[in-house]
C-alpha cells in the first residue's frame, strides 16, 4: 500500500474570509490543493511539499501563492479514494494571478465562520481551529492530530479524523 503526499493552502483575505473551491468530479468545498506528481520531487528534494503546494494552487484557482507559516502535517484518506495521504497545509497568501474556474473547480467561495455543509470534514476541522486559535498546532497536537513537521511522528489516524468531534 502506498502512501500518498498532498498539500493544501490555508488562504484568508484581509476580513478573515477563507478561500475555498467547489470540486467538479464531487459535492464537496475543500482548500486548494492536491496530490504531488513526480516533477515536484525534481524540483528540489527538500522543497517538494511547497513545489506541490504553489503547482496544485495555481492549476485549481489560477492563483499564485507564497507559503508563509505550515500550519501542520496531517494524515487522512485521500478525498477519491481509501489511499492514506500525508497532507500539508500551508497559510498562504496570493502574489499574482485571478480566480478561474476550470476542469478540478467549479466555482470559489470567500467563507467567513459559517462553512458549506459539504466541506471536507478535515479542512472544516482545520479552519475551524484556526479560526479560535490562530492556529492550528497546539489544539490538534494535544488531540494527537498534529504531526509536527516531519513524518517521524506519523501515526495512522487516517480513519478516526473524519469520525471524532475535534472542537
């Protein structure tokens, strides 16, 4: 069984508003982001996850973003499929670019404290948490969600994120 790595873009604008995209292929609001490809692991071995971070970004919303602080590393199901996911998530915000929607997006939203009903239980977890907090790590690693920064402390959560209240 592999293990695959995505990472996602925490982006709020100036108001505290949290930029999230309508998938095509399913009903549900998530963070832009996705999975890696092979050319983020040539674009530098240690930069890979923001490789793949700014490359999904800018495919998904047409935007340009800078990774400004991880809020964390986590692990869950890939959103398609039952294949496990390391999944980074990056506050972020745009240098360049304007939304698009296209063949992964259907339409953006900027969401304030109340979410879509179908948003993707982790991200809402994780938005949530940022929102009392202004962050997300001390939160989720007292609830052992946290991964830290690196995979040494990788434990397999994937099926209890989805289920487990995080508030």
């Amino acid at each position: 069984m592999g293990i695959l790595f995505a990472a996602f873009a925490l982006i709020p604008d100036e108001f505290g508003q949290v930029l999230l995209k309508l998938r095509r292929d399913l009903d549900i609001w998530d963070l832009p982001g996705g999975c890696a490809e092979e050319d983020d692991f040539h674009a530098g071995s240690r930069q890979f996850h923001t490789a793949c971070l700014k490359r999904e970004v800018r495919e998904e919303t047409g935007l340009r973003v800078e990774a400004l602080a991880p809020l964390g590393l986590f692990f869950a199901e890939a959103v398609l499929h039952d294949t496990p996911s390391v999944q980074a998530v990056y506050i972020c915000r745009i240098v360049a670019g304007s939304l698009k929607a296209n063949d992964e997006a259907a339409e953006f939203g900027w969401f304030g404290t109340k979410l879509p009903k179908n948003t993707f239980e982790l991200h809402r977890c994780l938005i949530e948490h940022w929102r009392r907090t202004g962050s997300i790590r001390t939160n989720l690693a007292q609830q052992g969600l946290f991964l830290g920064g690196d995979l040494r402390g990788l434990v397999d959560i994937h099926r209890e994120v989805p289920r487990r209240a995080l508030a």
